[in-house]
C-alpha cells in the first residue's frame, strides 16, 4: 500500500508540474549492501549448547536493476522515488562453531521516496545534491535452508513430518541520500547516488507455524547506483 502511495505521490506532482519543471528517468545497477548486526540467537544456543551470545545472524550484498524516477520543481528541490527489480539475499549465522550455518533467503522490494536539495542549479553539467526520505521495506518468498533443517532434525528440535519455516518482517525508517547528476547533452547524462537506508526487520524461524526462534536485524545498508540519466 505505500509503495502505491508513494507511486500517486509523484504522480500528482507531476501532473501539477509548472513549465519549468525537470523530469529525470534514471536506469542502471543498484546495489544492496547490509551493514548488519543482530540479537542472538538464544535458542539455537542454548539447544546446540554454544556459549551464550556467541552467535549473530548476517546478510549478504545483491546487485540488481535499478529504476529512479524523479521531477525537480524548482532549480534547487526535487523529489525522488527509489524503486528496483526484487532483491535476494541469502541469511547465515555468524559466530561460534555454527559460524556460516544457511539459515535461509529471503526477496525485498525497498520503494523509498526522498526529497533532493540541489547546491548548483545553475551549472551546466554538475548537479551534486542530498537527500532525505522515507523507506518501505516488503519483505517477500522467504525460504529455509536445507542446512539449518539438517541442524535441527540433528539436535531432536525437529521430525521428519514437521514443516520449517521462516518469515521476516516489513520495515519502515528513514533514507539519506547523496549523489550527482552529470550531463552529456540536454538529454542524456550520468546519475551516481549513494543512500543510508534504516531497514529493521524481526526473523522467525516457524515449526508447523509456531516460532521457536526469534531474531531482531538491523540490516540497516548502503544503497548505491550508477546508471545513465534521461532528462524530460
């Protein structure tokens, strides 16, 4: 629902767009990449009698198809909505002798809606700003790992008839933003941005549908792009 928010957001603006008005098409690369920490996991510690708080969870880096749009209502303010093609990660245990364990994976889609405030409207070919906004993660198609069922069923927590699960949920924080547009003509140019994304997410490892372990994550990552810019 907020992505959809977000999504008539803008598209109210520019239909309100004055003459004046700069729309930008930004397509290129867009990475995620987590700098996470977590709570431990206590259960899984307590059952496989690791010492206790020895063990985190951690999340990988994934690069996938960005898609910025944004519309620059006076020379210095613009907004910007942030959007991509789904994100994968893959979840592991850090710490302990269980160091690097699959937990499982899990898809996002994080659509983040900034306002940019541009230092130097009047050049010709740089145009650094900074921004500030609001992110809506929807996390989506989480799997367990083959190898956290084969720890389990080894520790007794598990049978062989009972089902594993995981399940992660939604966040909603705040983004910073930095980045530059650089031109090659008055229709084609250069955007590179990087942002700080607060991304808070609880995981829960299900049996038949009860949790049996609880994590808090703060994924908390640095997006960057870098991709080619079309102005309207």
């Amino acid at each position: 629902m907020k992505t959809v928010l977000s999504a008539l957001t803008l598209a109210t603006l520019l239909a309100a767009a004055p003459a004046s008005a700069e729309f930008g098409i930004n397509v290129g690369a867009i990475t995620v990449a987590p700098d996470d920490s977590s709570s431990n996991l206590n259960v899984v510690e307590q059952v496989a009698g690791l010492p206790a708080g020895s063990t985190t969870v951690g999340v990988n880096s994934n690069t996938q198809l960005g898609l910025t749009l944004d519309y620059k209502f006076t020379p210095n303010w613009s907004v910007q909505l942030i959007a991509a093609t789904p994100f994968s990660h893959d979840i592991n245990v850090k710490g302990s002798a269980i160091d690097g364990l699959k937990v499982g994976s899990t898809k996002h889609l994080p659509p983040t809606l900034l306002a940019q405030y541009h230092f130097m409207p009047q050049h010709q070919t740089f145009d650094p700003f900074i921004g500030v906004g609001l992110n809506y993660t929807v996390f989506f198609d989480e799997q367990i790992d083959g190898q956290l069922e084969g720890a389990l069923d080894s520790l007794g927590v598990t049978g062989t008839n009972d089902v594993v699960g995981l399940k992660l949920k939604d966040s909603f924080g705040l983004a910073l933003q930095a980045g530059v547009n650089i031109k090659f003509n008055d229709t084609l140019g250069l955007h590179l941005m990087i942002s700080k994304m607060d991304i808070d997410t609880t995981g829960r490892v299900q049996v038949n549908g009860n949790s049996i372990q609880s994590v808090d994550v703060d994924i908390d990552p640095y997006v960057a792009m870098i991709g080619l810019r079309w102005t309207l």
